[in-house]
C-alpha cells in the first residue's frame, strides 16, 4: 500500500479527530459524558478500518468523517435543545446519598457495591460515611461529595457558631430550559418555579441563562444580558 496514502489518511484522521473534540466542547476527561466516549471510539474504529485498507480511498475516508461529524453536531445541538434527550443521551447526575441516607436502588442501577463506594470516599480524603451529606455520581462517572458541616475545614464545631446544615443546590434552568427532572428530584412543580421567579422579577425563562436553588440558599439565577458578550443566544 502507498506509504503517501496512509499518510493522508492519518492527517485528514488527526484534523477530523480535532474539529469533532472542538464540537465536543474542551472537557477533562472525567468530564465526558458516556457519549462523548462512545463517539471518540467509533471515530477511533473508522480511521483504523480504513488507513490500512487500500480499497477505502481517501476521498470515501473523508465523506465518512464528515457524515460523522454532522451526526455528531446534531445529536449534541438535540440534546442541547431538548431536556428529555439530553437525559437519554447523556444522562443525568444521580444521588447515591441524600441527607446522609443511602439509596440501595440507585446503587445497584451504577453497579455499585459498598467496597466500591468507600473507595470513592477515601480517594477524595473522606474515611467515613458518617461525613457525608449528599453524595453525587456525575453523567461522567466523577463523584461530587457534600459533607456535614461539622466536618469541613475550619468547621463550625471548632468555632462555635450555630451554622445550619447546607443543603446541595440544583439546577433548574439551564440555557432557557426548565430542567423537569430536577424539579421532580426536590418535589416541585413547574409552576411552583414560575412563581417563585416571577417574585424576583424574572417573567421569561428563555432569557434566563442558569438558575440554580436550594432549600437553604434560595435562587442563584444568571440571564443572558449578565455574560460578557451579553449578546444573547445565538
């Protein structure tokens, strides 16, 4: 096989490989979803069928990769828009712990046993479940731990202060769209989220960029005028 061919096929392979993770968005790899995996894989098993078979030319190659990546584009532009496929597609964070109470189901949904857990305490220097508040497994498989207070740094406990437990804020509003299965996590509805934002002068959700909540802390909400560019969306 010509050695110029395979050349030209590794170098279409590396300028394709770098437009698809640009469309991915740059994320660390814990912060991958499970797609953003699957799609660097089938990539991966494209370029590696076809650099060393000399019946795929370099112009069957590239119509390839770019069908690739337009099927990349939508799926990320589709899941963007819409919160129910963005959940099939990329999943969504899930509670192992809650209030200090662990939930067995959701354990067994990630294939997780207790070994397995302690483990992921002891890597984020926690030795004890009795330490943690809320536990999260994040769409990537990282882990998000909130503690009681009493065992943070500097903690209340040494000071002396009378400080309430915090509660984990969810996100609620992400880009214009109502995130229906966080309100479902913390038991409201969506016109509960409607009134309370229309309190603090907020009438359209579209223009809102990122509201987040919590029992303890209340709303934390971003429109699109309060970027940098304060340009909207596109």
């Amino acid at each position: 096989m010509d050695y110029l061919l395979i050349t030209g096929k590794l170098v279409i392979g590396i300028v394709f490989l770098l437009t698809i993770i640009r469309l991915l968005g740059r994320k660390e790899l814990a912060e991958m979803t499970p797609f953003d995996i699957v799609y660097l894989l089938i990539f991966g098993g494209i370029l590696e069928e076809s650099v060393y078979d000399d019946k795929v030319s370099i112009w069957m190659l590239i119509f390839a990769l770019v069908v690739f990546g337009l099927i990349v584009f939508v799926i990320e532009k589709v899941a963007e828009k819409s919160d129910k496929a963005r959940i099939v597609l990329m999943g969504t964070p899930d509670y192992i712990i809650k209030d200090g109470k662990l939930n067995t189901k959701r354990m067994d949904r990630n294939m997780m046993e207790m070994e397995q857990l302690r483990i992921m305490l002891r890597q984020q220097g926690i030795f004890s479940l009795r330490e943690v508040k809320d536990l999260i497994i994040e769409p990537g498989g990282s882990v998000s731990i909130n503690t009681y207070a009493r065992y943070k740094p500097a903690t209340v406990g040494d000071l002396k202060l009378d400080k309430p437990e915090e509660d984990p804020s969810v996100l609620l509003v992400d880009g214009g769209f109502i995130k229906e299965d966080m309100l479902e996590l913390v038991g409201k509805s969506k016109q509960w989220l409607y009134d309370r934002l229309a309190e603090l002068g907020y009438h359209d959700t579209d223009k809102i960029l990122y509201c987040e909540w919590s029992e303890t802390e209340g709303f934390y909400v971003r429109t699109y005028d309060d970027t940098t560019d304060a340009g909207g969306r596109e």
